[in-house]
C-alpha cells in the first residue's frame, strides 16, 4: 500500500488528494490490527490444537484475507467517491461562475438599457422645451407686432383727427425699447 507524500500547506494539493491519503493511512491501520489479531488468534488456535482442540487456523487466515478483502475495496470505493465528489464540486463551481457571469452580464445590459431609455426621454423633454421656447417666441413676437400694428393705426388715427393738439403720451421706456422706431 503505497501511498503519496503529501504537504498539507501546498496550495495545488487537492481536496480529494488529502481525502485519499487519509483513508489509505486509515486502511493500513486496519490492515495492521488485522494481521496483528489474525496471528494472536492463529497462535491461540495453534496452542489449542497442541491441547488436542480442533485446528482452527486456517479458519482464521481465511477470514483474515477476506478482512483484507474488504477492507481495500472499501477503501477504493471510498477514494473514488471522493474523487467524484471533488468532480461534482468542481463542476457546481463552474456553474456557479457562470451563472454569476451570466447576471452580471444581463444587470450590465439593463443598466445599459435603462441608461438609453433616460437619455431618449431627455432628449424629448429637451426637444419639447426648445419646442415650447420657439412658441413663446412666435407669441411674444405676435404680441410686439400686434402692439406695434396697434400703434401704427393708432398714430394713423391720430393724425386724422379733426384736433391736431391731441397727442398720444409717449409710451414708457421699456415698451419703447423692444418697439422698433415708427414714423413721428
């Protein structure tokens, strides 16, 4: 029963490889008690059989080996179970890094999403607040050519009256300066 050294500090040790070492250490245990009780129980069977007791050692040998037996096959069948189990773990690992990768990749997309969609919708609140400034523009430029319109007629009104003498007031400073210069 060979079985590898093995530095439990070194980091590219593998679990099952640790596993494995133990149950062998714990299999050559067994074997040994097996031997060690297999010849005290040959020499006591031996000694009997000087005492004129019935031979019983080959008895014992046999169920020694077949101890033997059982004892390495449970042993192979508990290695390769680790072994497995290592596999399993590896594998759910994997999976889990993927699925981790996978999320990632499907909350960066949202995000992305997300980060689309608010800038559209910026763009078209921007888009209606230019809308919104150009109308109040038209609007304040209708009301000044209204205003202006209304003081053309009212100064062509003016100078049709039968009373020269009558003048309009002028009209205050800040309605003077967004009105451009008309006829005096």
């Amino acid at each position: 029963m060979d079985t590898p050294e093995l530095n439990p500090t070194d980091p590219t040790v593998a679990p099952s490889e640790l596993t494995e070492t133990a149950i062998r250490t714990a299999e050559q245990i067994c074997q040994m008690n097996v031997a060690a009780t297999s010849v005290m129980l040959q020499a006591q069977a031996q000694t009997a059989c000087a005492l004129g007791m019935p031979d019983w050692s080959s008895v014992i040998a046999a169920g020694s080996e077949q101890t033997r037996q059982v004892l390495s096959a449970g042993t192979e069948q508990l290695v390769q179970a680790a072994q497995q189990t290592e596999a399993v773990v590896g594998e759910l690992q994997r999976n889990a890094s993927q699925l981790m990768e996978d999320q990632a990749s499907r909350t960066s997309q949202l995000i992305q999403d997300g980060m689309a969609e608010l800038s559209q919708q910026t763009r078209d609140r921007l888009d209606r607040i230019e809308d919104w400034r150009a109308e109040a523009i038209d609007t304040a430029t209708s009301g000044v050519t209204a205003i202006q319109d209304w003081g053309q007629l009212t100064a062509d009104a003016m100078d049709h009256l039968p009373r020269p003498d009558l003048q309009l007031a002028p009209l205050p400073q800040a309605v003077q300066g967004v009105l451009p210069a008309g006829p005096r």
